[in-house]
C-alpha cells in the first residue's frame, strides 16, 4: 500500500507490505497481497486494528476500519437495490471479482466499475473486516423495535466480528450490499504457533480491509478507545494461556 501525501501528491508518506505466512508444514502462505496493487490478503482483526494505528502515527493523520453501518452506507452509495448499481447479478462482472470470473483469486484494486461514489472493489474481490462484533440476530430485531443499526456492537469485545462486501470465492449471494458474514475459528486452522497467531490468517486470504479517515478529528481519549479496543486478540490469548496453551 502506497501512501500520498495531500500537500505533495506525487510524494510518498510509506510503503507497507505483510510478510511471509507459515503453515504446519512450513509453506508459505500464498500472498498476492505482496505484489502492488493487491488488496491485502490473510490478516487477522487485530492487525488491521493495528496497521489503523501505525498508520495514523506514521502520516499523522486519523485511519480506523469503518463500522459495519459506515461500511454498508458507501457501499449502497445512496441506492436501495440489491447490489450498489442495481438488482441484477448479471451485471456484477463489471463491478466484482467473485466465484464466477476470478479464476480462483484475487485481483489488483480499481480493475472493475466503481460504484456511484466512485468506490472500488465495494462488492467481491475480498472480503473486508468492520468494527462491529457480529450479531446474527441485530438487524431483525431492528426490523422488530425500529432501533438504529448504527453501530451493531462496537468497538468488538469478543469474536466473531462482522465482514462484509464477500470476496473472490463467493456466489453472488454474499456480494449483496446487505450481506453479513462472521469471523470464523477455520481461518486459521493451518497456523502452527499455540497460542494461534494474532496477526494473521492461513486458511481466509478471501479476508481483507480498507480503511476510513473520518471528517471528525477524533479527540485523544476516543483515539485511545478504538485503538485500545482490540479486547478479542488479547482474551483469546489470555484463554488459552488458562487452558495450558503455549
């Protein structure tokens, strides 16, 4: 990822790139996400909570990941419709890399349409990590009471937490501008480290991020809640170090 700055548009703030994943057999990890241009692939919740972080000291300005509602609102880009350009699952070649036209991977950003705000890549390609713990039953209940679904549960205290956009391995179905899905433990099934690795994923290099950096400058204490909201990584570890895990 390629960072520029706003008073020098052809300067550089920083280059980033993730690093080499293992599995219990020592391969490494495929990780397109290495090439430029690549949607970053395999990382955990808390590296991306964590990358928000080292990003925002490094250029000096606020990043975090969006809310699931944040995330839904650009995606729908004021439509109403199943996708963000419309209903039919047809047209999704020209706006997603999904199961149909991926060849079995992901792609470099910004190769499809761009929805009507000109974001890229909203549905398919990967999927992206929110805020928001996932609760499967929220939005019906919303549906019932009339609550506000901004926010769901955040920040997320616990796993599974809520991706959303589907990826390049799935149907049309999961693409919707709707779709929920949860953080799952067989994500991570090939890792070799116990406790299991807080950075990274071997088995969802379907699973990325983008990030957002809000109008509102946040002030310090609400800075230090998001960044210091990161409880699932830590309790995980905590629990199995109980268990007698290494």
């Amino acid at each position: 990822m390629r960072l520029y700055s706003e008073t020098e548009p052809k300067g550089v703030d920083a280059v980033t790139r993730p690093s080499n994943a293992l599995t219990y057999f020592g391969e490494v990890v495929p990780q397109e996400s290495r090439e430029p241009g690549m949607p970053c692939t395999n990382a955990r919740w808390h590296a991306a909570v964590m990358y928000c972080e080292w990003l925002s000291r490094k250029t000096g300005r606020y990043f975090r990941l969006p809310t699931e509602a944040e995330w839904e609102y650009a995606c729908r880009a004021g439509s109403k419709t199943t996708y963000g350009f419309g209903d039919d699952p047809k047209q999704l070649g020209d706006y997603a890399w999904y199961f149909e036209n991926s060849d079995g991977k992901p792609h470099p950003v910004g190769q499809k349409k761009p929805n009507a705000w000109g974001l890229f890549d909203m549905h398919g390609n990967v999927a992206e990590w929110t805020l928001d713990q996932h609760d499967p039953n929220y939005y019906a209940e919303c549906a019932k009471t009339g609550a506000s679904s901004s926010p769901v549960q955040w920040p997320a205290t616990e796993y599974p937490i809520v991706v959303r956009g589907g990826s390049w391995d799935d149907d049309p179905d999961r693409l919707r501008s709707a779709a929920r899905r949860g953080s799952q433990k067989g994500w991570k099934v090939q890792d070799p480290q116990l406790p299991k690795s807080i950075w990274y994923f071997t088995d969802a290099k379907f699973v990325g991020f983008r990030v957002v950096r809000p109008l509102a400058v946040p002030t310090d204490e609400e800075r230090k809640q998001w960044w210091e909201a990161d409880v699932p990584a830590i309790a995980e570890i905590q629990e199995r170090q109980r268990k007698g895990g290494r």
